[in-house]
C-alpha cells in the first residue's frame, strides 16, 4: 500500500475552524480575568475612599468630644480633595445624666456628608451624590472641661437635655 504525503485526508496541523475556536475561547477567558482585574480595583478604591471617610469622621468626632473644636458645624478640610466645601459635618449633643450636679454623661453624634462618585446607569459619564456617615460616642465631663461648660450652656438655652 503507497500512501502519499501531501494527501488531502492526512492530519498534519489545525483546521482554520480549530484555530479560531481556540482563539476565541482563549480570548474569552482573557476578557473574564480582565473584568475581575477591573471590579477588584473598583472595590479597592471603593474601600479606600471608606477608611478616608471613617478616619476623618472619628478624628472630627475626637475633637468634638474631647473639647478641641469650637463649632458644632462646619466644612472638613479633606487632603487631597478638591472639593473641600461639599465635605459637610454636624454634632448632636445630648445630655444623659441623671442629675443636674457632678459630672455629665453626654451623648455625642456627628454627621458627616460627602460626595460619592458613581457611573450613572446608561449616561456614559459621572454623577455625583451626598452620602453620609453617623458616628456616635459618650462623653464623662467633669466641672472645668469645656464641653461641660459648653453643654451647660446649651442646657439653660434649650431648657431641656437635648441641644
């Protein structure tokens, strides 16, 4: 039996069909790895921007409770932001003490609003919307701090426990 080396049914490579599944395929799986390359980063960025508004949060909440800041309002300096003005925070103060001597329990929550940037949905470009977070912590102040003297300020000007 004589066969022939360059005969038509002989298996020697891949078929033009072969090869673009393969690149299809491979291609596919490229574009799969890619788009979790993209949402990790998107959610690492989403995380980072948390812990910045966290952070800035609790060290605002920090200076409110220890006495340190004057205002109970006000604009957030934000490093590296440029919108420094749309960082907005406000205090609730509350007065849980029992009784009108001695030290005072004080409840103190601060709001803080940011911008939050998002693709909007089918628009091709960003928007901008205000989120905010609500931070909470209680406060034993002793006569001579300023926060208790603060606090009975606002006391005799709200007469009540809230101010």
């Amino acid at each position: 039996m004589v066969t022939l080396k360059d005969s038509p049914t002989s298996d020697h490579g891949f078929t033009l069909v072969e090869l673009v599944m393969a690149v299809a395929i491979i291609s596919g799986a490229f574009l799969t790895i890619l788009d979790l390359r993209v949402k990790a980063l998107d959610d690492a960025f989403d995380y980072n921007n948390q812990r910045l508004v966290n952070r800035l949060a609790r060290e605002k909440l920090d200076e409110v409770a220890f006495g340190l800041a004057e205002n109970t309002s006000g604009n957030l300096e934000v490093p590296g932001k440029s919108s420094v003005g749309d960082w907005t925070w406000n205090v609730e103060i509350f007065d849980e003490s029992t009784t009108d001597i001695g030290p005072r329990t004080l409840m103190v929550t601060l709001t803080l609003e940011y911008p939050s940037v998002y693709s909007g949905q089918g628009s091709g470009r960003d928007t901008e919307e205000i989120e905010s977070v609500t931070l909470s912590t209680r406060v034993l102040t002793q006569e001579g701090d300023a926060l208790y003297d603060y606090a009975g300020q606002l006391i005799d000007m709200t007469g009540g426990g809230e101010f």
